[in-house]
C-alpha cells in the first residue's frame, strides 16, 4: 500500500494499492458476509416476492434503473474528478449491501422483504452491475476515458461477481434448506464475525494510505453524503409513488441507499488497480452508509406510523 504521497499529483493519477493477500482477504471476507446472509434466505422468499411482483419490480426498479439514472445525472451537472464520477457509477451498479436487513428491521420496515431484495438484487447484479458500468461510464467522456485504459471484460467481471456473490447465496441457501438448525446456529456467529473482519479489512485500507486521506477525504465526503441521502430519497419515494405501504417504503429506501461498497471497493482494486480517486470515494461510502443506515433506522424505528 502507498505510504507516501506527493500533493502536486493529481487525484486520478493517485493509486492507492492493496497488495494480493489484502485483497484476497477482501474476496474471501465478502464471499462469508453473503453465505451469512443466505442462511437466513428460503426459497419461499422468492416465491413470496414473485406473488407480489409490484414490490419486487419497484424495489429492483429504484435500486437498477433509477438509481444509476440519476447518479449519471447528478454527475453531468455537478462535474466531479473523472475517478469519483467513475466511483459513484460503481457503487451506483453495486447491490445493495446484506447490513440493510439490519437496519430495515431496527427501522420498522419489512425485514422479510429486505432479506428477499437483497437476494433477489445479488443475483440481478451479475448483469445489471457490470451493464450499468459499462453504460454509463461509456456515456459520460471523462469515465469513458477511464475505461478505455483498463481492461474491463465484462465477462471477467461476470464470473467475479458470481463467484464471491453468486456461489455463496446459493450454498448458503441450501444448508439452510436442508439443515436449518445448523444454518441458525452458523449464522449467529458468522454474521457478526464477517462484518468486524470487512470493517477492520476498510479501517486497515484507510491507516495505510492515511496520507492520501487526510489530503483528499474532503473532495469525496460531501459527494458520498449527497449520493447516500439521494439514493435514500430515492428508493423512498419510488416505493412512495407506487403506492406502497409505510413498511415497504422504509425498507426499498434502505434497499436503495445503503449499497454493496465492499463488492464497489473489491471490483476497483480488480480492474481499476486501486484506482485513488474510485477507491477513495468506495471506501468511504462503505463506512458512511453504515453511519447513515443507523440513523435512519433509530429516526424510523421511534416513529408510531
């Protein structure tokens, strides 16, 4: 990891480095966190989902197709650094992240449905994340000058996704299938067990390369905060707009705001080479969400409605 910094270097050029055995750390570390999340995933989910389509298509709806929009939107307007720009697209493809059933459920919202989104959302991902990169990175200059200098084979990152989102959900859901007390008793521990490892795998990532974000965190902090509450705002208000129920409405705006920034944060030091700008807004994204999430669940959560 870098442990020096020149100021005069422009923040594109800036590559924050993790080396092979951090990354590595960080597959496994995801691949456990979303094994952990299926164990409390039954087929039944996605069945009840499928009885009630609308929910499903609105919550998949907010999260893929208006989420990206905007954030491209935003983007044309507000014209950040090519590499945040290129980071905010990323973590708008992402799906959204396994500590949203947690803050649904302290929010009130509907756990089980939160749970079912976030499998349902995993899976879309293996196409509607590499798609919605390549889209709109390629439709904005700036990002599109970016990709043109990284290989990124969309076939490549197909088969990562799938492997560190895909296979685990799938094994994950067949021992709970088939042996649910020893799901039960795996995920009491792994859950929270994954989530130190992913956090202290973050704050490592911060304390190596201190220099770079003590210089440039404050290029990136109101972005993030601006991009988390949008996405809030917008998953709410889809929910909202198709006439959703209250419970419904927390739990796609959880769905919606609170992303995958591990799985943004990993597919950058893939195939972007810890680019610093992408890795820099990803990283903190993956701690901000949490902060933000926590709070709007407690708000949520003492509300009587």
């Amino acid at each position: 990891m870098l442990s020096e910094i020149d100021v005069n270097i422009p923040i594109d050029n800036i590559k924050i480095n993790f080396d092979t055995e951090g990354l590595w750390i960080l597959n496994i570390a995801l691949a456990v966190i979303m094994f952990g999340v299926a164990l409390s995933i039954k087929l039944s989910d996605f069945k009840r989902l499928l009885q009630n389509p609308k929910v499903l298509l609105v919550g998949i709806f907010s999260q893929f197709i208006i989420l990206p929009a905007l954030t491209f939107a935003a983007i044309v307007i507000i014209k950040p650094h090519p590499s945040f720009a290129l980071g905010m697209m990323m973590i708008a493809a992402c799906p959204g992240g396994n500590v949203s059933n947690f803050f649904s459920k302290m929010a009130k919202g509907n756990a089980a449905l939160s749970v079912s989104l976030t499998a349902f959302a995993t899976v879309i991902c293996l196409i509607m994340t590499p798609f919605n990169l390549q889209f709109y990175g390629g439709l904005y200059e700036p990002t599109n000058e970016i990709l043109k200098t990284v290989e990124l084979n969309p076939f490549e990152l197909f088969k990562l996704i799938l492997l560190i989102l895909g296979i685990p959900i799938i094994i994950g859901m067949a021992l709970n299938h088939f042996y649910e007390n020893v799901a039960k008793k795996i995920e009491t521990v792994l859950k929270p067990f994954s989530m130190i490892v992913f956090l202290a795998l973050i704050t490592i990532a911060f304390y190596e390369n201190i220099e770079i974000f003590l210089e440039y965190i404050h290029l990136v902090a109101a972005l993030v905060i601006f991009h988390n509450i949008g996405a809030y705002v917008i998953g709410f208000y889809s929910a909202k707009s198709f006439g959703l129920k209250k419970r419904e409405q927390k739990t796609i705006s959880m769905e919606t705001g609170i992303q995958n920034g591990g799985l943004g944060l990993l597919l950058i030091f893939q195939f972007f080479d810890g680019l610093g700008g992408m890795a820099l807004l990803a990283a903190f994204w993956g701690i901000w969400d949490i902060f933000s999430g926590m709070l709007l669940g407690i708000y949520w959560g003492r509300k009587n409605d």
